[in-house]
C-alpha cells in the first residue's frame, strides 16, 4: 500500500499499524466522493479515530449531540 501521508496527518495520527494506514486511506477515498452531511459527520468521526488525542473530537460530538437532544425536548 502506498499512501502519501501529508505532514498535518504525520504530526496528529497514530499510524503505527498498518490498520491504521488502511483506515486513513479508505477515508481519503471516501472523502472525495459526494457524501450526505450524515455520512460526512460519520467520516469525520472515524477519522478522529486516528488522532493521538482522539477523546477531545469524541467529547465535542457528543456535547452537539446533547445540546441538539435538549433542543428537540423544549
């Protein structure tokens, strides 16, 4: 597999396994395709993944998640 890390991905992803690489690499070609905003924020979310503080992207989708809940319940 060759892929061409950029340095943005090089300094933030964990990519010490080659699952990682694959993950990272399925994700680009998703990306360029026209996706729902569903699909986009999931994309978004499995990229998070990646990232060597990846509980920060979780703790912040989940408050959307909890602020859009509290909205639907007024």
């Amino acid at each position: 597999m060759k892929l061409q890390l950029t340095l943005y991905e090089k300094k933030n992803y964990v990519l010490n396994d080659r699952k990682d690489l694959i993950i990272l690499s399925k994700i680009k070609e998703v990306e360029d395709s026209k996706l729902d905003s569903k699909d986009k924020e999931v994309v978004k979310l499995i990229k998070t993944q990646l990232k060597k503080d990846w509980r920060s992207p979780f703790i912040v989708y989940l408050n959307k998640l909890i602020r859009l809940i509290r909205r639907h319940e007024k």
